[in-house]
C-alpha cells in the first residue's frame, strides 16, 4: 500500500506542477482540482484520514470558486 500511496503522490506533484504552467485560470483550476483528488487517493492509502479530508476541501473550495468564477 505505501509503495502504491507514494505512486499517487507523485502523479498528484507532477499534476500540481503542470497546473502553474497553464495561462488560463480556468484549466489551472481543473489541474489542481485533479491534483487533489490524487492527494486524497494518496493519504487514503496512507490511513492518513485528516490529511484527506483536507486535500478533500480544497476540492471543494475550488470546485466552488471555478463555478462562480465562469459567472463573472
């Protein structure tokens, strides 16, 4: 399982890296969005529950923020 959690951990990195060389906000969002996601696979393969549900929020945080962006 650690070997499997770092695996995602470094494709979350690698995601996360990519994401700031996007120029618009809009994909930059979806990248770290996505990020997340590998974050939260990583810590649950960890047992790593409050490290999870942070990355969790985050989501969340920047699902919301995409959504009222498109708005303005």
């Amino acid at each position: 399982m650690f070997y499997i959690a770092q695996l995602f951990g470094i494709m979350a990195l690698v995601v996360l890296i990519m994401s700031f060389q996007k120029n618009k906000k809009d994909t930059l969002l979806k990248y770290q969005i996505f990020s997340s996601l590998l974050f939260v696979f990583q810590y649950l393969f960890l047992n790593a529950i409050s490290g999870c549900l942070m990355n969790v929020m985050t989501m969340i945080r920047n699902l919301i923020y995409k959504k009222f962006n498109d708005k303005m």
